[in-house]
C-alpha cells in the first residue's frame, strides 16, 4: 500500500478508535447479503469425501491495483484446478465484476456466512486458500482474557462498514480442518495475520511484517506474484520436479516485488507444517 493511502485511512482509523468506516458515518446495519445467501442455499452443506479445492477472495477497496491482483489469482486458481463454483469473492460493493463474479459485499456478515458455509463443507482432504487485498491498520484493543484494562495491538483489514481483525479471521477458521489452507494478504501490517493464523493446518503469507507499510502499485504486488509463481512454473520450480510448492512461490514472490527484494519490506511466511511439500496444483 502506499504511504500516501495510507496516511489518509491511518488517521482515520486513529479518529474512530481502531474502526474506521467508508463514506463517513458508521452505518449501524451493513446491506444484507445480496447473492450470497441464494447461492449457498442450493450447495449441499457436508462433506463430499472428494479431495475439493475452495478459496475466498477478499477486496475492500475499488482501487485498480486490488482489483487486477484479485482478478490474476482468480485466473491462475483457475488453471491449477480450483472449480468456479467453490470460490466465492467479495468486493466493496457487491457488484458484479467484469474480470470476475463477486458473491457479496466485503463486510462482516458476509465472511461469517461464507466461513460457516465452508465449515460444513471442508474436510481433511480439501485445500482452503484465503486472500485479502485491502488496506490494513495496525491498532490497539483490550487484550484477550485481560480484567485488568490490559491491550494488545492487532492488524486489522479496513473493509466497508467496519474493519475485520485478525482475531475476527482466527475465529472463522477454527471450525475448518482443511489437508492445508494458506491465508494470504495483500495489507499493511500483514504480518499480524500471518503470524495469528500460520499454524496448525493453515500456511500464513504476508509482504510485511506486524509493523512495516506495504509498498505495492499495479504489476508489482506481492500476492499478486506468489500466486502468479503456480503459473511461471519455469522461472519459479527452482528444483526443476514439476511441482510448484509453497516456499518456492513465496521465494519467486520476494524475487519479482521490487521493494522485498531490495528489503524495504520483510515477507513472512508462518507455518508448522512442510511448505516445501506443499502446493496448490
């Protein structure tokens, strides 16, 4: 993210507390959900004991940069065998959108009803992949558990109608066993993310760490990269065994974002497992 958008959505957030709303005015009743509830409402919700491939795509924002990353993932899932009908996307506005179709608005209800919806559906055998293009602020909140007024500071994702944090993330992921899932973003202080929800059975990605700004423009993203590595199979299988896994997507991505490889910001990639076994083909 650059420091000018974010200087302007930074105050903001600050004025508000740690929740900042677009449009001015905190709406106290977000829009429901327009497609979403109609389309999950004709899936079977349970298990199919098929190894499946899911994703959610996440997008608070209108700006080009967002929109041309989620569209490039959109399109490589695609190719690496990720079905149209088991991935859901949510933008600012919940219109449709000519580079990809979008299920919903990008706000609070809306995840919760999709993460539920998907926690009836995933099992062992599946792949869950989250991504989140948006801009995020780094605040402080009443720590977990605390009676004694203490805090602790989170990232949190600015979405339309209020922010979403990384605990708010942690909680929609409890009740999914995926094989493996990675929970990538594409937000200032991504780190947080990555390191609240890189363990167990979920990979977490970041291009900053808890602390640093993002530097992104269009054509040079990190996300947009590490995903893009599944596609460029032949600059980024570095051990040349025609399976593109998660350490050398993530290692092709810190190679092809300008500012990481020049250590302006500081990937992370957080996981108890074996990325160097994993992939998404």
């Amino acid at each position: 993210m650059s420091i000018r958008n974010y200087v302007g959505r930074g105050l903001a957030t600050l004025a508000l507390a740690g929740s900042l709303f677009l449009g001015g005015c905190p709406d106290p009743q977000p829009p429901q959900p327009q497609r979403l509830e109609q389309r999950i409402s004709q899936e079977v919700a349970q298990p199919n004991g098929q190894p499946d491939k899911y994703a959610i795509l996440i997008n608070g924002t209108d700006e080009r940069r967002f929109v041309m990353e989620i569209s490039l993932i959109y399109q490589v899932l695609l190719e690496n065998g990720f079905k149209r009908e088991d991935i859901y996307v949510f933008d600012q506005d919940g219109k449709e959108e000519f580079l990809y179709p979008v299920d919903d608005i990008a706000h609070r209800k809306s995840l919760e009803t999709i993460f539920n919806h998907l926690q009836k559906k995933i099992d062992g055998e599946d792949i869950l992949i989250v991504h989140v293009s948006d801009h995020g602020v780094r605040t402080r909140i009443k720590a977990e558990g605390s009676g004694s007024g203490e805090t602790q500071e989170v990232t949190e994702v600015v979405l339309p109608y209020g922010n979403v944090s990384e605990i708010d993330f942690e909680r929609y992921l409890s009740g999914i066993n995926p094989k493996f899932g990675i929970f990538s973003t594409e937000v200032c202080y991504g780190g947080g993310l990555a390191n609240r929800l890189g363990y167990g059975r979920f990979v977490g990605i970041a291009q900053t760490t808890a602390t640093e700004l993002g530097q992104s423009i269009e054509g040079n993203i990190f996300g947009g990269f590490f995903y893009q590595a599944f596609r460029n199979s032949a600059e980024s299988d570095k051990n040349k065994d025609g399976r593109v896994t998660i350490d050398e997507a993530f290692d092709y991505a810190k190679n092809r974002h300008s500012w990481s490889r020049t250590g302006k910001v500081n990937p992370q990639l957080v996981s108890d497992m074996d990325v160097k076994s994993l992939s998404i083909k």
